[in-house]
C-alpha cells in the first residue's frame, strides 16, 4: 500500500501564536492534528531566508550546496536583476526523487519554484498567485506557472484577486475597518493581498487533491509571514512607540491570520483523509511577544530580524505517534524524514537525518551515495527559461513592497553589485552555520577585500575567525572597527569582550560585559548568558547560576543557557535539574554533541545506564572524536551492560582518535616530582615548561613547571604543545587531560608527612607563619583523597599507562627505579642518564620509617 | 462540479455548515476550489438578479412614459 503524504509549509508560524489560541478554542483544526498526532519545534537555519530555507526543506541540504542564496539574482547578461527561480537551484528535489519513482507527485506554491518543474503530476509555481495586474484589465497568468501548461486555463481561474475581496473578508482581520480612510493608509489593501494570495493557492491544491491521483502532495504558504511582518508590531501587548490608534485597528490581524490558516488547515485535513499522513512545517518563527525588535536593522535583508529561531513541525497519520512531543527536530530533517516514509534510499550528501521519534514503527533508513550523480530520465527540469522583462521587474518588485529586498539601486551594475554582494554573504553565512569555517572565512575575506567599506563583513569575519580559534586575527578585525569607528560600538564592545573571553581573560571580558549589560538587548545579544560562562570559568558557580535564571526570565528559549544550566548542576550534583535542563537544550538544539555527553553523564549518576549509552552514543554522532563520550560508553558496556563486543569497539575507535603521546609526571606537590623532571631532562627527554619559576632553595634544581597546566581545566589546546615531551601535572588536575592523547603517568609517592612537612617548610621559607598547627588531619585527608581520585580515574581510562614511583625508592634504589621507569617509557632513555642527577642531600623530610599512605 | 447556485449553504466534509453568501467568506476561501466557484457563482446569480430587476424598472417606467 502506498502511504500517502501530504506536507503543508505555512511560513514564519510559531508555537507562540499558536499556544494561545488553542487554549481559547480558536485553531480547532491545529488542535485535532495536536491531539492525534506528534509536534515540537523546528530548528531553522542561519541565514534565515525563505527561499533559503524552503530549498533546504524540499533537498535536505545547507544553502551551500543546493544554490538558493538570496532573493534575487542577478540576470545571465548582468544588466538586471531577478528572483531566484526553480532553475537556480542545482540539486534534486523530494519531488523530482518520488516522480521518478513513479509516485504521483503534486507541488503548488513552493518557493522557489517558477517556472512550475516537470514532475509526475501537477505543479503550480510561486508567482501563481501574484496580482501582477488589475481585475478590470483581465489579470493574466504569467507564463511557466503551470506545469503542464495545458492546464493553465484550468488553474488560471481558480486564482482570487484582492479585489474581489469584500468586507468579510477584511472585518475578521481589522474589525473596525470602517473607520480607515484607504486613500491614506494602503494596509487594508495589503491585507486584501495576503488573504488572497492564500486563497489562490488554497484552490488551486484543492482542485488538485479532489481531482487527481496523488501519492505526494506538497503545498506553501507565504501567507503567515506576509501579515506577521506587515502587523506583528500592532500585536498586543502594545509597545510603548506603538500609536495607540493603530495599535486598535490593527491589533487582530495576526491572530485572524492564524485564525484563517486553521481554516485552510481544516479543509486540507479533510479532503486528505485518516489514511493520509499530513505533515505540518515552518521554516522558522516570529517573535510576538516583547523580543519583538522596536527597529530593524538597516542593512539587506534585515526583516529578518524579526524572525524567531523555531519554527513548528505537527504531524499526523496512521503510523504516527499520538499526543506525542518530538524534541530536535530541524528543517534539514523533512526530506529525508519523507524518503524514508517511502521506503527510498537518504543521499549520503543529504545533511538531516530521518524523524523517526515521530512514527510509532520505526522508520527503517537505507542510504546511497547520492541522487545527484543518478540521472533521472522521466521528468526534465526546465531548462533556457527565461522571463520576460515585464514579470522579472514586477517580482522584483513585489519582493521589495513586501520588504525582503531593499530598494533596487538605480545604477543597474551597483544594483547587480549590491545582490551578489547579498548572496555571497549569505553563502558564507551558509557556510559557517554547517561548520566550514574557512569556506566562510574565504568568502568574507573576498567580500572585505572588494567591499572594504562595509563592517558588517569584518564584523562576521572577525566572528568566524572567533569561533576558529584564530585569536590574532580575530583582534587585528576588531581593533581595525574600533579604530575606524566603523561599527556599533557597544556591538563591538560584546565582540571584544567575547573575544576576551577566548583569550581566557575571564575577568576582563566580565568587567567589559558587565559595562554594556544595560546598553546592549539583552534578549538578542544573550549576554546574561555570556557572563555566566564567564563567571563558571573563574569558579563562581553560583553567579553563573543566578545569571542564567535572569536570562531564563527574560527568554526561556536558548538552547546554550539550558545547557550551561544543566552542567552547573550536574557538577554540584543535582542530577534531576541537570537532566531536565539538559533535555531542555537538546529539545532546542539537537546537534550538540556536549548537551548529549553531559546527559549521559548525569544519567549515569542516576544509574541509568541504557538511557546514558543511548545519549553518549548520540553525543559521537555530533562528534566522533569526543573521546570523553567514549570512555564513558567504553566502562558502561564493560562493567554495566554486559556488552563487551561494543565496549571493544569504541575501545578501537578511541585509539584511532588518539592524536600522539605525552610523559606525564604527576603526584602531590613536593612528593619529588621536580626530582622525576630533571632525570627524564638528563636522559634526553624534551621538556614541556616555561621556566618561569625559577629554582630557588626549595628546588635547588628547578621546578619544570608550565603555567599553561594550571589552566588545564578550561584550557586543553597547549597539550598539543606537549606532544612527545614530558610536562608536571599535579595530581588534581589529572582527570582534565583530554582524552584524545595517550599518557603515560610517572606518578610520584611520598610518605604524606613528608609532604606536609616539605610544605610547610617552603611555605615559611617564603614568609608565611608556622600553620603546624592549623594542618595536620585535615589537610592530610584532602590530599589523600585528590591523589586517591585521580589515580583511579587514570587507571580507567584505556588511553593512559600508570607507573607509581616512591621518592625513597628512587633516594634508595636509584638504579633499580631508573630501570623500571626505562622500561616503562620503552626505552627512550637509559637507567644511566636517569640516575645522574638523583642528589641524596635533598631528602631533607624524610621519616624514620616510611610508609606509603 | 455540482451546482450549488441555488442552495444558500454548503456543508463542509466535516459536516461544517457555510453560507454562501454574495460578499464571500474566509470560510468559503478556506474551501478551496469549491467555494470559490460557489461564492463567484453567487455572485454572478446576484448581478444578473439585479439586472433582472433593473430592466424591469427600467422596462416598467419606458412603458409608464408611453402611456
């Protein structure tokens, strides 16, 4: 039996507006689909732009590889500009794969998707509805809107034009639309427009699912998104630079919107049928409440400003799950999600992966390489389209009245300029979004080298080279910006404070951001949650905590304040709040691979160990090479789940992650570490310091010590400094090493109150009173534990070697000693270059009879 | 398609009852295909009753003046 899918995109609608009114019986429609099927949210992308997004939705794949960037582009003889048309995209659609399956295949309305594809069925492009004429003059039908074109006359009539639009269909949305005086104020009309549209649209896919065969049907409005960024602004609460007379007519235009589209919805749910799985989406949000922005930003594109980042996914069928809340879903899931629903192979190059929460049965996923490089012989897409002059101007047009575009410039070649300017950044943006960095790093270089007026390139760039970890760079962009007063400056105060943070100057970049807390948008800057992190890396958990509860207040959905969240209580060991916040994150943000670990960890704790294995397994999809994740999984099957055959292989692929080697001498401060350092420097082993403590009467030899190992526990990239050295670790600071190297530890004993006693006599060699008597038990017992733990958090991981080495038995036993500690470190050094430096008159604490504790 | 022209309602498959009424509805939008035609058939019938009506006033005061 052939499962029948119809999919249905309503543009920019959101949770938000929606909640509310089904609370008070307003979508009926939308609270059936609820009640019997599966929702949550739906992650947009970065760039947030329909054209975008939609292509995403309908390929599976980031902007960057489907070639949809922008609004507009520019014309093959670059002497005009227009929209992006079906042929600009260079990759298959859901709808070319099903066709050529022989699936009957309808699409109306998607965007892009003029002119109107060869597919296995009927499909109506987006321009369809568009009153690119008056009424009275005959309202022709652009050409290439309907494919096959011998249906155009048919589709042609069942298009509605906003003037044939009456008071009843204004009132829902403006009830006291009377009082407009529509010589003035044009927004009735713009109404008219939006409804219309809709309505063409709407009778278009009816006429198609009463009348024809139908396997796949695909339907999009703009509708939602056209009357939220014409009058979301007017939508209550009102805002204090609202007019209080607009905000009265125009208050109820948002909610009619949504209220009209439960209408379209009720239709379409009826004539689909129980039998049909019905698949609700929006690319992304709106924000309607106050992180509503009072200005857009005035640079391309910036109505974007006003989206949110979730959109809405609802589904509904025969096998789907009933009552049912799906948690990370985002758009790049829906083509393969409908792949699979079919039973077709996901292309590899596909970036998404398949819904399968959402069905009752899970969905079993094959895959292939990718369709791309199969040649579809049934269904041609067009090619050589070209649109006339006329319709080009007036889409283009319409783009701009609508807002996505702003005014065309009037010198043609600075107006070609200007677009591919547009996309070229949008690309990069693309690019960075799916984590290829120096794709986006080259394009904004481009773009600042040709455009070295605009900042907002330098800005992004600046930003990229951030997030790469080029610091200097990233400095050297930042301080130009300052220098030439090119930017926002208190934007650029939160670039440099972020980039403090980067730098680890913690403090700094607290004090900085504290400066501007009250001149920056908290909302869109996130900058509570900026000064949390700051606050967890100088150790004031509770001030990272109370920062992120104020952010919470203020907007509950940022996956990175949940996730901060979680990990403040999974480390003070509140394992429920971690495990619920962290749950929070991931619902919002699925691809986190850290979110994931920290789950599993958390459930650990709890003793949850399937569910754990299940959460660090996803956090290695997000990040194969996250071997913290893997030694978890590794001791979970070994010792909790009985299954060693897994716990073999990730215990393979943690040492294919392994990056190289590094000697590590370790133990308790004053237990003869220095001691252990200058033997293995005299027999040949490279040294990881900085020799900035300098030897003095403590340690007459010197200390071998690195100030980068007391960051160890925030910063690991410098452990790629000491690869093949050897570097002091003391003792508590050994569960940070990163896992992706493997070690070798020379742990250093020593009776412990002989280290008491050595330290207490350093500590008063350099000017602190005799704290005998504030020591002994206490003390003692802390370092007892420190050392016990470490050690038994070394001798589980499968990436470290451990040798423990007794002070006395080296004093004693030199050679002896020296001879286990070479044949530990495979014979890189000989017991005779070991010994050399061994000095007896340094034993200066020693005990009568040691024992180790 | 059936024609309604004549009925004053249309019931939806839900069993949802609509006017159809000359000035249109978002309901009948919400229809489809279906209300459309039907709103624009009303429409039409409601036009040509009101050319009807027209000519016969018209017809009615040509005939008073000839008398």
């Amino acid at each position: 039996m052939i499962k029948k899918m119809m999919l249905i995109g309503w543009d920019a609608a959101d949770w938000k507006i929606i909640n509310p009114l089904i609370e008070k019986g307003h979508m009926p429609n939308l609270e059936k689909l609820i009640n019997g099927g599966t929702i949550g949210n739906l992650a947009t992308m970065d760039p947030a732009y329909s054209p975008m997004l939609w292509t995403s939705i309908a390929t599976g794949k980031h902007a960057y590889k489907h070639g949809i960037h922008g609004f507009l582009q520019p014309s093959e003889d670059k002497k005009s500009l227009k929209p992006v048309l079906s042929t600009s995209r260079t990759v298959k659609a859901i709808w070319q794969i099903l066709s050529e399956h022989d699936y009957k295949c309808h699409s109306v309305g998607w965007w892009p998707s003029h002119p109107a594809e060869e597919m296995n069925g009927i499909s109506i492009s987006n321009f369809y509805q568009k009153d690119t004429g008056l009424l009275k003059d005959g309202w022709e039908m652009m050409s290439g809107c309907i494919h096959p074109a011998s249906e155009e006359e048919r589709f042609a009539a069942l298009r509605v034009h906003p003037e044939e639009l009456t008071g009843q269909h204004i009132l829902p949305f403006v009830p006291n639309a009377e009082k407009i005086d529509q010589t003035k104020d044009t927004r009735i009309y713009s109404i008219a427009q939006v409804t219309a549209h809709a309505a063409s649209i709407q009778a278009a896919f009816t006429n198609i699912i009463r009348n024809e065969e139908w396997d796949f049907a695909a339907v999009y409005f703009d509708s939602i998104d056209h009357y939220s960024h014409g009058f979301m602004k007017y939508h209550p609460p009102k805002q204090d630079h609202i007019a209080q007379n607009a905000f009265d007519l125009y208050k109820d235009v948002v909610t009619g919107g949504y209220r009209y589209h439960d209408m379209l919805l009720g239709r379409l749910m009826d004539l689909a049928g129980e039998e049909t799985t019905i698949m609700l989406i929006s690319d992304h949000g709106f924000q309607p409440d106050h992180l509503r922005p009072k200005n857009i930003p005035k640079e391309p594109g910036g109505a974007v400003y006003e989206h949110s980042p979730y959109g809405v996914i609802g589904m509904i069928g025969p096998e789907i799950k009933k009552d049912h809340l799906i948690h990370g879903a985002g758009l790049l899931d829906i083509c393969p999600t409908i792949l699979s629903h079919y039973g077709l192979a996901i292309g590899e190059d596909m970036d998404g992966k398949v819904l399968t929460d959402a069905y009752a049965q899970p969905l079993e996923s094959t895959f292939i390489e990718s369709w791309e490089s199969i040649p579809f012989t049934k269904f041609k897409s067009p090619s050589n389209y070209e649109m006339d002059k006329e319709s080009e101007a007036a889409m283009v047009q319409q783009l701009v009245a609508l807002g996505y575009v702003d005014d065309i410039h009037k010198d043609f070649t600075q107006a070609v300029k200007d677009t591919e300017n547009f996309n070229n950044y949008n690309l990069a943006k693309s690019y960075l979004f799916g984590g290829k960095l120096n794709e986006a790093i080259s394009i904004l270089e481009k773009l600042i080298k040709e455009n070295p007026h605009i900042p907002r390139y330098r800005f992004h760039l600046a930003s990229c080279y951030q997030t790469k970890g080029k610091l200097k760079e990233s400095r050297a962009l930042v301080d130009q910006l300052k220098e030439k007063e090119y930017y926002n400056p208190v934007a650029l105060d939160m670039m440099e404070a972020t980039l403090l943070m980067g730098e680890k100057k913690y403090n700094e970049a607290l004090t900085l951001f504290k400066s501007i807390e009250d001149k920056v948008d908290k909302l869109q800057s996130h900058i509570l949650t900026k000064i949390a992190k700051c606050y967890m890396s100088i150790g004031f958990r509770d001030k990272a905590e109370e920062a992120l509860e104020k952010e919470m207040e203020l907007d509950y959905e940022y996956a990175p304040m949940h996730l901060m969240y979680g990990v403040i209580h999974y480390q003070k060991g509140n394992h429920d709040i971690a495990i619920e916040s962290l749950l929070t994150s991931i619902g919002m943000e699925y691809n986190n691979s850290v979110a994931h670990r920290f789950l599993g960890l958390a459930l650990f704790n709890k003793g949850e160990y399937q569910v754990a294995a299940d959460s660090l397994e996803m956090s290695l999809r997000f990040n194969s090479k996250n071997n913290l994740a893997r030694a978890k999984l590794i001791e979970i099957y070994k010792t909790h789940l009985d299954q060693p055959n897994k716990a073999a292989l990730h215990s393979q692929n943690f040492h294919q992650n392994i990056k190289g080697e590094v000697i590590i001498v370790s133990g308790l401060p004053r237990s003869g570490t220095s001691m252990m350092m200058q033997m293995l420097d005299h027999a040949g082993i490279e040294i990881y310091t900085d020799k900035i403590r300098e030897a003095d009467s403590n340690n007459p030899k010197g200390y071998y010590e690195h100030n980068n190992v007391k960051s160890l526990r925030r910063n690991k990239r410098w452990v790629a400094e000491s690869m093949d050295k050897a570097v002091k670790v003391i003792s508590n600071f050994i569960p940070h090493l990163p896992l992706i190297y493997n070690y070798k530890i020379i742990f250093m004993e020593r009776d412990l109150d002989e280290i008491l006693t050595s330290q207490r006599e350093m500590l008063m060699k350099l000017g602190a009173k005799d704290r005998h008597e504030e020591y002994p038990l206490q003390v003692m017992n802390s370092f007892k534990k420190s050392r016990d733990k470490s050690k038994l958090w070394a001798s589980k991981q499968s990436n470290i070697e451990m040798i423990e080495v007794a002070y006395s038995d080296v004093i004693d036993n030199p050679f002896e000693e020296a001879l286990r500690i070479s044949e530990f470190l495979d014979h890189r050094v000989t017991p005779e270059d070991l010994i050399k430096p061994i000095d007896t008159k340094l034993y200066r604490q020693r005990k009568k009879t040691s024992t180790i504790n | 398609m059936k024609n309604f022209q004549n009925s004053p309602f249309v019931k939806t498959k839900a069993g949802e009852q609509l006017q159809i009424d000359k000035d249109g509805s978002l309901g009948l939008l919400a229809l489809g295909d279906i209300g459309l035609q039907l709103w624009r058939q009303k429409k039409i019938a409601h036009h040509n009753e009101l050319e009807i009506r027209k000519s016969k006033v018209v017809s009615s005061n040509s005939s008073t003046k000839e008398s």
